[in-house]
C-alpha cells in the first residue's frame, strides 16, 4: 500500500502544479474523508480499526485523482462516503470488493451530478497568477465536435507534447502521462505490477483505435491521443490492475485487459460519453468471477471429465 502511495506522489505533484489549492483540497479532502468513513463503518461493525493499513488513503487518493480540479467539497466528500461504505464495506472490507471502489464512487457521481463532473479548467501553473478557466477536455472537445459536424477539430492533433507533461484540462490525475508512467515505472520496479493488464488494455485501446483512424482519420483521433488524453494511463496501470478486482491467471489477466481496451474504445467513440475507461474496467470486474473460473490453470496430474490427463 505505501508503495502504491508514492507511485500516485509524481501525479498529485503534477496537478497541484497546474491547478493549485484546489487540485489539493480534493486530495486532502478525498483521502480524510475516505479514512474517515472506513473508521465508522468499522466501528459501526464491531470490527477493528484498520486504516493505517492504507488502502482507504489509497482510494481516497485515486478518487481524487478521478476528479475535476475544481470539485465542490460536498461532492468531493459524497463521493469518499460512497467509495467505501458501498463500494468497499458493505462487501465486507479489504479484500472482499468485486468492484474497484473509487471507480464505484465516479460512476455515481459522473451520473449523479454531470455538471459538476464535467466542469473543467484550463491549467494555470503556479506562479502565473492565473485563474482557473473552464474549459473542455480535449476528449470532450473531439466528441462534441463529431457529434455536431461529424469531424474532428483540424487543430486537435497539435499538442501532444503538452499533453504528454500535463498541460491540458481533465481529471486530477490524469493529466500528465509522464507522471503516471513514472510511477508505474516504480511500482514495476518494486514488482508490485506485472505487465499483462497494462499491455494488454493499452494494446488494445492502440491497435483498435487504430484501425478506426486509418478508415477515416477526419473523424477518428489516432492512437496516440487516445493514449495521452483521458484516464487510459492512469486507468490501466493503477486501477485496472487492483489485486482484488481483476484475474489471477496470467491468461484472465490478459483477457482482462483486452476486454478493458475493447469497451474503452467502443464508450469512447460510438457512447454518449468521451471517456470509457473507469465504465470499461467496473464491467471487467463483474466478469472476473466468470474469467477466473474459465482460466484456472488445470492442477498437474489432475483429471478432466472424460477422465484422462
């Protein structure tokens, strides 16, 4: 877990970079609010308190990171109530969840209060004395585009230098694919991530998109924005690839994966919303039950139906 922590370190660092106080005021207030209800729940449950284990800061911060910069407190806090007490406890707590729990709590929100989810701003990096303006993601902007003119902006391929470093509207944490990557790089280094999720999520998203782009690239963005726009990074390194949530056997975890990419870029292109990940990886984890049993490698020595080896 506190591994975990310091690999989300270089993203939070990022966002508060370019959106100031309040990027960090939704970290703070995700993380208490997420310890704070796991202590409840606890006591209400007459179990002990755990949450110095942390995994409700660890959720608490990827909810946060999930979120506009500019979310109000109470929607900030609700959604921490909702992470854990539905998304996490009342399954029975750490380890019991089918569903990753800060993406239980942005789905209700994302359909709760669209407004609010969908408010975003342009970055106004420290020390600039900007304010915060609103603005669409370029993802947003791409789809509102296709779905009024039928084709892409002609200047929405320009900055994928700025996307890569964070310099573009989103959520909290998924702004800077740099930051990510280098706190997937320590996890990788720590062997706390294997790569098949990633690989095969990503590889996914990239090869599909792909082929879309290349039948009509005046209407569907190429791979690489797919890659640095959105939540895909962030999504297929530190949440699809919760322990609890996804597959045990190297061949579920790629067919997890590869459903991920799949539903990611079907939401994304032909869905009424611009983003598909966090949908993309709630549905693969009520089908993990199903993937786990279907890929459980054979016991050696052990006898099939037909009674053979």
């Amino acid at each position: 877990m506190h591994a975990v922590f310091y690999s989300l370190l270089p993203a939070c660092g990022v966002a508060v970079y370019f959106f100031g106080p309040s990027a960090l005021t939704v970290l703070l207030i995700a993380t208490l609010g997420c310890l704070a209800t796991e202590a409840v729940c606890q006591r209400l449950m007459g179990q002990p308190v755990t949450i110095v284990d942390g995994s409700a800061a660890i959720t608490g911060v990827l909810l946060a990171l999930n979120l506009p910069p500019t979310s109000p407190w109470w929607l900030t806090l609700l959604g921490s109530v909702i992470a854990i007490a539905i998304g996490k406890q009342v399954y029975g707590g750490l380890g019991s969840n089918p569903f990753n729990p800060a993406l239980v709590a942005r789905v209700v929100l994302l359909i709760s209060f669209p407004v609010q989810m969908t408010t975003w701003s342009v970055p106004a990096p420290l020390g600039t004395g900007l304010d915060l303006v609103t603005t669409a993601t370029p993802l947003g902007e791409w789809k509102n585009a296709v779905m009024l003119t039928g084709k892409m902006p002609v200047d929405m391929q320009g900055s994928m230098s700025e996307y890569f470093f964070g310099n573009m509207a989103g959520s909290i944490g998924e702004i800077s694919a740099l930051a990510l990557l280098l706190g997937a790089a320590y996890l990788f280094y720590k062997r706390i991530l294997t790569w098949h999720i990633p690989v095969a999520f990503i590889g996914t998203v990239v090869l599909l998109s792909g082929l879309f782009w290349l039948v009509n690239p005046g209407k569907y963005p190429d791979p690489v924005f797919h890659l640095l726009t959105g939540g895909l990074i962030l999504g297929a390194f530190f949440m699809a690839t919760d322990m609890v949530t996804s597959p045990v056997s190297v061949k579920g975890m790629l067919l997890f994966g590869t459903g991920c990419g799949l539903l990611t870029v079907l939401i994304r292109l032909f869905g009424g919303y611009p983003e598909g990940v966090s949908f993309a990886i709630l549905l693969m984890n009520a089908a993990t039950p199903l993937i786990d049993r279907y890929t459980r490698p054979k016991t050696f020595g052990a006898l099939s139906q037909r009674g053979t080896q």
